[in-house]
C-alpha cells in the first residue's frame, strides 16, 4: 500500500484492497482471482444499502418560533411545542404518513400518495393553528433513499427548497406535486416559476388554496 503496509494472499482467501496499492505474484504458479467491484457492500443489510421508493414528501416548519420563545419563555414554549408535535404526528397518522425524523421545530414526512400529502398539510397547519402557531409547509414528489432510517436523495432537497419559499399558514407544491393531484378536488394558485437553491432550472411553484368551509369534509 501507498503507507508501507504489506498482505500475502494465498489461495481460497477472500480480500478487499482499497485504491492506492501495487501487486504481485509470489512464485511460479498462475494466479487466478475473481473480483467484484461492490465487494464492500456484498451482504450487507437492505437498510444499510438504501431503498428507492416514489414517494411524496412532505416538510413542514413553524414560523417565527425564535420570536414566539421570547414571548413565551421555556417551560411554555416547550408545552406548547409538545402540542404542536402531537398534533402534526396525528396529520400524518391520520393519511398514512411516514414520519422521517424532526428537522428543527418542523416535521419531515413521507407519503405514498400525493392526495393523501396534501390533505395532511392542510390538516397540519389547522390544526397548529388553534394553538396560535403558523407553519409553513412545502411538499415535493420524487424518487427518495431511504437508509438507516433517514430519507435522503435530491427530492428531499427539493422538498425542504419549496417548504423555504412559503409563507405564514402557507402550503406550497412543486410543479410535479401538482400535476399528480389533477382531479383531486384540491385547488391552487400559481406562483410562477422559482430557482431552488442548489438545483438547476426554474421550477413552477403552486399554492394550496385553504377548503371553504362546506370542504371541510376533506380533512
């Protein structure tokens, strides 16, 4: 190796050798190997190695929290944060979500459906409401990792980008979210096209606009 360590193999030896080395064969006998490139991951755990699933992506945030502590102080600020979990947990229970871990004050959730994503958002961000939280919430559809129970991949990316550009009580869906809830009841307000940080092209933006109250029946 490129540090000075040296290995004899000998036969029937199974091996790795990272990059950076030399080689040769010790005596006159034919050397005969067999090698695999992705030797590293040969049985290893289906969660260790990742799962690729199609999934809706859901990421949501409150607004403002740094100003409602102050307003609050600790002891009730954390009451009140327990409630906000309990009721963003219960959104996505409800629709069948995946809770993919906190991120901050927010939630990261993955959902099989894009109807079921969005109706959860919605039910998310009335339901923190009567504690006098606002969220935002962006949602994304696309190809995820998912791996030691963390989901990752450039969706996630993309998601976590649309959650940034909503607003106070605001729910925002990527152009692809979008097209998949056609005929789903929901409506939306465009909000043109946006550069997502750290991905290439502009990418159209939706809002979901709030059910009336006879579409309440929704949630």
């Amino acid at each position: 190796m490129e540090d000075g360590t040296e290995l004899v193999i000998g036969p029937g030896e199974a091996y790795e050798i990272p990059p950076g080395h030399d080689a040769w064969v010790v005596g006159d006998e034919p050397w005969t190997s067999v090698e695999f490139t992705s030797g590293h991951t040969f049985a290893a755990s289906s969660d260790e190695l990742g799962e690729r699933v199609l999934a809706t992506i859901v990421f949501s945030d409150i607004v403002d929290s740094t100003g409602v502590l102050e307003r609050l102080g600790d002891h009730a600020w954390a009451n009140l944060l327990h409630e906000h979990n309990v009721r963003i947990r219960a959104a996505i229970d409800r629709y069948r979500g995946r809770e993919m871990g906190m991120t901050g004050d927010g939630f990261l959730a993955l959902f099989d459906g894009a109807a079921k994503a969005a109706n959860a958002a919605m039910l998310m961000s009335s339901s923190v409401a009567e504690l006098g939280l606002c969220i935002r919430v962006g949602i994304h559809t696309g190809e995820v990792e998912i791996g030691g129970g963390q989901a990752r991949g450039l969706a996630v990316h993309a998601a976590a980008r649309v959650a940034a550009l909503a607003g106070a009580g605001e729910v925002l869906v990527s152009g692809t979210t979008h097209d998949l809830l056609e005929g789903s009841g929901l409506s939306f307000e465009s909000r043109g096209p946006h550069e997502l940080k750290g991905l290439s092209g502009a990418r159209p933006i939706f809002a979901l606009n709030k059910p009336s109250a006879g579409d309440a029946s929704l949630y």
